[in-house]
C-alpha cells in the first residue's frame, strides 16, 4: 500500500509538471501567433503599397508647361531690326532718274531697279568723280539725262570743291541732283564728305545730300569684310535712301 500512495504521490506531480508545461507552450506559442500578427500590418505613418524610393534614385520632376493668364500681357520676340532710312521732307520729282557711279552704285544696281522703276544705271570699279562729270555732259547732249541726276561717286579718291561745281554746270536743267556721300576706311572720306555737303548747301532747291555715311556708320554688318562694298542687307538701305530723294 505504501507503494502505491507514493506511485499515485509521483504521477500527482507528474501530471501537474505536464499540465504546466503544456501551458507554457501555450503562452509561448500565442506570444509568436501575436508578434507575427504586428509585424504583418503596416504602421500608421508608412506607405501604404509599394517599395519606398530612395531620393537619390527618384527621377527628376515633370516639367511644367507656362500658362497665359487671360488678360495678361502677351509673350514677347525679338526680331532682327530691319534697314531703316531716314525721314526726308524733300517731296518727289517725276521722270526719269539717271544713276552714275563707282562700284557701290553696281552693288545696289538690283535693289535700285526695283525702288526706282525704269532708272539708268551708270556705273563703273574704280571710277573717279572728275570722270562722272563728263558722263552728265555726254548724256545732257545726247538728250538722255534724267530730270533726277545721283551721283554716287567719291569712294575711290578726293572731290574737290570746283569738282562739284564743273558737275552741277553739266547738269544744268536736271530739276534734282543727289549726291550721296561715302562710309569708307580711306584718309580722304572725310574731306569728301565735308565738301559735297558744302556743295549741297551752294544749289538750295536743286542739290540735294543723301547721307549714306550717317545712315550707315552704326551698321558694320552691312559691309563686306573689305569694309567698302555692299552685302544684300546694305545694298537694301542705300537703294531705300536714294530713293527717297529721286
């Protein structure tokens, strides 16, 4: 009998170790079921879907595209300014224009064809003016002489004062002579220049200047690399001068 209260005292304990064992894989399992529980949902402050991308990574912003705000001030251009002459009160003759020049006036000959319909053009390389002015005699006497007279000369030597003279002499019964003066990098342009304009003012109502060294100084870029003749763009703005004056 005692050995059996002691076998039955034994298995008592046997069973209460067992009982807590069992329940402490119990808690230990539902420990796990709840820490894999948390880790599978996702905190309040994460994204909700997809990889998170590194800054570094990211690809750059959208451009944005402008907007015009209705009633706002239109966008702005900026376009190549075009050859501009200057204004002349100097009203027009009617007739014809005869043209006598240097290698300039052969320069515009185009351009001065189409702003002056029908005009003579009479022009020589290298030409001096004290030659133009027996041009004007030989034309006056063969009754081919416009009623408008250019002289586009100087570019090639000096003009004197008498040379201008000898010129108006020749011309006599032309109702308008332009003379144009010259823009070249030569020592004499400047004295040119001084006496035709001097010569202008002698034959108020008849003479008359076409100051292509003043419209032309501030535009280089209307020379060629020789820095006398004419590309396209200023063959353009001397035809337009003179043909304001013929």
């Amino acid at each position: 009998m005692g050995h059996t209260g002691a076998v039955s005292g034994i298995d008592r304990v046997d069973r209460v170790i067992g009982i807590v064992l069992v329940a402490v894989l119990a808690s230990l399992v539902g420990l796990g079921l709840s820490d894999n529980s948390r880790a599978s949902t996702p905190s309040a402050g994460g994204p909700l879907s997809g990889p998170t991308i590194p800054p570094s990574t990211a690809g750059p912003a959208p451009a944005t595209t402008p907007t015009t705000v209705p009633g706002g001030p239109a966008p702005t251009t900026t376009a190549p300014a075009a050859p501009t002459t200057p204004s002349t009160s100097v009203p027009p003759v009617a007739g014809p224009v005869t043209a006598i020049g240097d290698s300039i006036l052969l320069d515009i000959q185009p351009e001065l064809a189409v702003d002056i319909p029908g005009v003579t053009v009479d022009g020589l390389v290298s030409r001096q003016f004290e030659a133009g002015i027996g041009i004007v005699q030989a034309d006056r006497a063969s009754g081919t002489l416009g009623r408008v007279l250019v002289v586009e000369l100087g570019t090639n030597g000096a003009v004197t004062s008498a040379d201008v003279d000898a010129l108006m002499q020749a011309a006599q019964g032309v109702t308008r002579v332009v003379f144009v003066n010259v823009n070249v990098p030569r020592y004499w342009a400047a004295g040119d220049n001084a006496v035709l304009a001097a010569g202008v003012a002698r034959y108020p109502g008849v003479a008359v200047l076409a100051d292509w060294n003043a419209l032309s100084t501030p535009h280089p870029e209307w020379f060629t690399t020789d820095q006398v003749h004419l590309n396209p763009t200023g063959a353009t703005a001397l035809a337009a001068l003179i043909a304001q004056y013929s």
